[in-house]
C-alpha cells in the first residue's frame, strides 16, 4: 500500500484550514497530519487531500458536491471523505469537529 507524504505547502494549508478550537489536537500520521478532539480524528491530510469525518447527512452532501474517498486507494478510510479542490475546506472541516465533538471521548487501551 502506497502512502503518499504531504508537503510542507500542504500541512501548512491543511493547519490553516483547523478552528482555533482548544480542544482540537494535531498529530503526525505516516508522514501526514491528523487533527483531533477527544482522542477522535475528524479531519486529516493524505497527500494533498484533506479528508473528513462526517455524520451520514454531511457525507451524502459532500458526496453530491464531489468529495471522493479518503486515504488509501486500497482501503479508503470508512466515513470519511475527500474535499473536492472547489469546495472551501474550511467549512468542511468545522462541521467535522462539530460532529466528532459530539462523539464519546475515545478510550485508551489498556497495556
């Protein structure tokens, strides 16, 4: 499975796109980025895609819009889905946050 890594240009542009939101948390994933809130991913950056996780509605309209799979060609991550280039990233990205903060916070595993 081939992963592809972000630029300098894109995980600049992918950190711009992200709330000024305390609780929102960036991690490095396999040379991309991930952002967080409660331990869950709602966006991330794969390439120069900026995938997210939405409820079943927003997936349905982002679809209609364009938005394609997101990660892996192979195995495209489930529930998530590419931001077409036309489409603002940013408005995506905060309904992400806003339904993943909706979530239960996710719990570690035990060692």
């Amino acid at each position: 499975m081939r992963v592809p890594k972000a630029s300098e240009a894109g995980k600049e542009l992918f950190r711009s796109v992200l709330p000024a939101d305390p609780r929102v948390e960036v991690k490095p994933m396999f040379g991309n980025l991930g952002a967080f809130v409660n331990g869950n991913m709602f966006a991330g950056l794969f390439g120069s895609d900026i995938g997210v996780k939405l409820s079943s509605t927003d997936l349905a309209e982002l679809a209609a819009a364009g938005g394609g799979p997101f990660g892996p060609v192979e195995r495209p991550m489930t529930g998530y889905l590419t931001v077409p280039q036309d489409e603002s990233p940013a408005v995506w990205v905060r309904r992400a946050l806003t339904y993943v903060a909706s979530m239960p916070p996710k719990q570690t595993r035990a060692k």
